[in-house]
C-alpha cells in the first residue's frame, strides 16, 4: 500500500524536485500569523501540536484587528481606536458596535456567516479564520511551484490575492488609487459577483 501525504507534503516534494529553495523569512513575512519557527518545522516535514479551532479563530481575528491598529500606529492599549475599529467593523458585517468590540477584544467568536463577512471585511482569503497552518503554509507556496512568487496570497494586496484566487488577468478601474482598506472592500464585492455567477453555473 502506497504512503499517503498531505497536500503540504506534496507541495514540498515538488518544490524540491525543483531544486527550488525556501526563504523562512521570507515566508514568515507572506504567513505573519504563523510563527518562523513553526514554519521551520513544517518545511522539516514535522507535525504541529493541534490547537482548538475556537481558540485558531479567536487569535486569527485578533491579529487582523491588532495588524488594522497598528496601520495607524495604534494597538490595543488604546481603547479610542479599539472603539473606532470596533464601530466599522459594525457598519461592514451588519452587527451591534457592543458585539463587535467583543468581537475585537476575543470575547466573542463570529458564526460561519459572519467569519466570511469578516475575511470580506479584512481583504484576506476564505477560510484564513479556520485553515491550519500547514493549509495556509500550503497554499503561500503554491505561487513558487508556478515560478512567480510575487503571486502569492498576500494580506497587504488584496486585488492581486483576488486575481490569484480568480485566475483573473487584471483588473481596470476609473477614479482615484483605492486605500488598502477602500481595495479590501472592492476586492470582497468583485469576489462576492464572481462566486454568485460560478454558482448560477453550477
């Protein structure tokens, strides 16, 4: 009977078939919510201690939240930012500002419909909430098995994670350049367009 691999197994022996070689740190900057040592020890074909999903998610949003606050060169000392964060994540998913807050502080885990909402909200990919870290690590390496790792998910991109996610050869628009928060929100409802005419196909 034939060993069976995990994708990220797979991934890897491919890239090393290539004779490509991986930058940690380089990976570390793609994959921040993932620490460069457990990078380390992922590339060395090892297995993570599995953590609880709630707990997985609770840290995921919170480090969307503190990576938002520190854009504007706040964290979550301060709580006038926290509040203001709080109140448009509110306005963006439809909830109460007092959830929200809840939400932002780790007290509160968002349902299935509300995690897509926020990874909407945020610019990142599906699923970045609940994939492990061996999904994620993954799935930033894909672009390297394609020879062109400037398309890798990035979070600060969110327009080129859409065309990655897509297959979409560009992107036109008229106006002004988008903010990163103004090209988050754009990419989520050019997502959204997409994955409803992909559905009335299928």
């Amino acid at each position: 009977m034939s060993e069976s691999f995990t994708p990220l197994q797979e991934t890897l022996a491919r890239i090393a078939e290539q004779g490509l070689v991986l930058d940690v740190k380089d990976l570390s900057r793609k994959t921040p919510w993932i620490s460069a040592e457990d990078i380390q020890t992922l590339l060395d074909g090892e297995e993570l201690t599995d953590e609880d999903v709630d707990t997985r998610i609770r840290e995921r949003v919170q480090f969307l939240c503190s990576r938002r606050l520190a854009k504007d060169g706040k964290g979550y000392d301060d709580k006038e930012a926290v509040n203001a964060l709080a109140k448009d994540i509110a306005s963006g998913i439809g909830v109460s500002v007092v959830w929200a807050r809840q939400l932002v502080l780790g007290e509160k885990m968002p349902s299935m419909v509300h995690g897509h909402q926020l990874t909407r909200y945020f610019g990142v990919p599906d699923g970045f909430l609940t994939e492990t870290p061996a999904a994620a690590l993954n799935r930033t390496l894909q672009p390297h098995l394609q020879h062109d790792p400037d398309t890798s998910g990035n979070l600060d991109d969110p327009l080129a994670d859409l065309k990655s996610r897509f297959g979409l050869v560009g992107l036109a628009r008229r106006g002004e350049p988008l903010s990163r928060d103004e090209a988050a929100r754009f990419a989520g409802m050019i997502a959204d367009v997409l994955e409803q005419n992909m559905e009335g196909k299928s």
